[in-house]
C-alpha cells in the first residue's frame, strides 16, 4: 500500500529500488522503474522546455530517487532532452543506465519521419555520444525501422558500431515478433520498446515473446488507464483502497505484469515524478491485478 507524496518527500523512504532489478544485456543491473526523458522538452516534444529550471530538478532528484535507467531519444527537442541530461546529471553516477534512441527525424512540433540510412544512424550514434558527453552509450535503441531501408543495412551499422565499441547494448522501439526475430540474427536484441499500458496492448505477444527471451520490455505510455479512472470504475475503487491514483494503480499493474517490464513514466514536474517512484511501493492483490488485467483487456479489445 503507498499514498501520493509531495517533494518533501525523503529519498530515504520513496525509492525506485522498490520496483526490483531487471539486468540488461544480462550485465547492466538498473531498477526496473525507470524514467523517460521525453517530457523535459517543449510542447510537440519541439524545443525548450517551458520551465527549464523545474526540468533540471526532476533530473537531479533522479539519482536522489534511485531512478538508474533513463530513456532518452536524439529526436527529444530535438537534441534538447539529451542536452539538458548531461547538463544536469554529468558525471554520472556509477552503475545509472542512460539510453539513448536514433533514426528519427523532426520537421516540427509533433512530426517525425524515420530515416535509417546507415550513414544516417552512425550520425545518431556520434551526435548523442557528443552530447551525453560518454564514450560509449551503454543502450542505444533504433527508434523506428525505416521501411524505405532494407532493415538488414540498419540491423548491419547497429552491429558494427557496437563491435567499435561506441554502443554496448543494443534494442529496437515499435516492432513485432517478427522483426525482433530477423535482427536477432545480427545482434543480441536485449530491449524492446513499444508502447503498452493497462488498456493500451498490442504488443503482448511481443511482451510474451521479450518475457521468454529474458528481454527487457520498455512500455512507452505506461500510465494511461482510459476510462478504467472515471469516477465510480475500477480504478477508483481501487484508489481508495490502496490510497494510490488511478495512474500509480496501471503503473503498479505494468510492473507485475512481467518481470522483463521496465516502465519509464515520464514529466517535467518533481511532484509528478515522486508519484510515479511511489507507485513502485504498491503490492496489488493477485484479486486486484486479475480483476485490472481482465478489464484492461476488454478496453483495449473494445478499441480497436
């Protein structure tokens, strides 16, 4: 059982550690809530982040929080969200997991186009390396496959820059089993990250699939719960129940519902981010989860 909490809110009593461990590439321990760096831009993920002082100190309370996985993209900004994790987190903290993601391109706020041209990607790769001020990226994630590439030449510059050693492990974002499967043939897949939620999930034969091959499953939009938070449904029993918001309940959800799972909830906002932490505190009965799972899966049948 947890409640919300405030930003006088200890580290000492309100840690990501509490979600457990998840080991990826079987080397990299992190804990498995991490946090997405996607929200510390603009609006349209375009630009500045409208309160640039309150970004940098969601960054900082990151490490406060035990919070030592942290996805972050080149196309965040772009280059802004990367940027502003360097400025804040440099030098990192021994064993913190930063990840970065390549291959997509902006045009403006809330456009994006894939582009995966091998010269392209190893762009990507030395661009963020730059910015993250590392020399090595300890996951780097081709953020779309670019169908206009055959996905081999993309598949072969990922392998071939982790064997330079400028990437150490290497993932895939918004890609079936299929997919998965054909670039396991050129390198160790070790994450996946589509977008997944409570009443979000087409991806659970992937998440299956990532599950039995022991790799990590990053869900994108991992809070969002639907109409399963309107006043008087499930969620909102269960709120007063667990003394938790309906998001912190889908966010506990996603956590048991895989042991791969590594959920990275995103925001701009320090309160918003000690919640979130606070959800990896909530033991849902197996009752509560099944009760979650069976309408969740309803919600998400009911809107395709």
């Amino acid at each position: 059982m947890t409640m919300t909490t405030s930003s006088s809110t200890s580290s000492k009593t309100l840690s990501a550690a509490a979600s457990g461990t998840f080991k990826i590439g079987g080397d990299l321990s992190v804990n498995r809530l991490g946090f997405g760096a996607m929200r510390v831009t603009g609006k349209g993920v375009w630009g500045e982040p409208e309160d640039r002082g309150e970004a940098l100190r969601v960054l900082r309370r990151l490490p406060e929080l035990e919070v030592d996985f942290i996805d972050t993209a080149d196309a965040y900004g772009p280059d802004v969200s990367e940027d502003l994790l360097a400025e804040a987190l440099f030098p990192y903290n021994r064993g913190s997991v930063i990840a970065t993601k390549g291959a997509n391109t902006r045009q403006g706020p809330d456009q994006w186009a894939a582009v995966g041209r091998p010269e392209y990607l190893r762009q990507c790769v030395q661009m963020s390396l730059r910015r993250l001020k590392m020399d090595q990226i300890p996951l780097w994630q081709l953020h779309r496959i670019d169908a206009k590439v055959p996905r081999g030449e993309q598949f072969g510059i990922m392998k071939q820059m982790q064997q330079e050693g400028l990437i150490r492990h290497l993932g895939l974002s918004e890609v079936n089993v299929e997919e998965i499967k054909a670039a396991q043939q050129v390198f160790e897949v070790t994450t996946v990250q589509n977008m997944y939620n409570l009443v979000t999930r087409q991806s659970e034969a992937v998440l299956d699939y990532c599950t039995q091959q022991n790799i990590g499953f990053i869900p994108w939009f991992p809070l969002a719960a639907g109409d399963l938070a309107r006043p008087g449904s499930i969620l909102d029993d269960l709120s007063s129940k667990y003394g938790a918001t309906p998001s912190q309940l889908a966010l506990a959800w996603v956590l048991r519902r895989s042991p791969v799972m590594l959920p990275i909830p995103g925001t701009g906002k320090v309160r918003h981010l000690e919640e979130n932490v606070a959800a990896a505190t909530i033991e849902l009965s197996d009752e509560d989860f099944a009760a979650l799972d069976a309408q969740g899966q309803q919600a998400s049948d009911k809107a395709k």
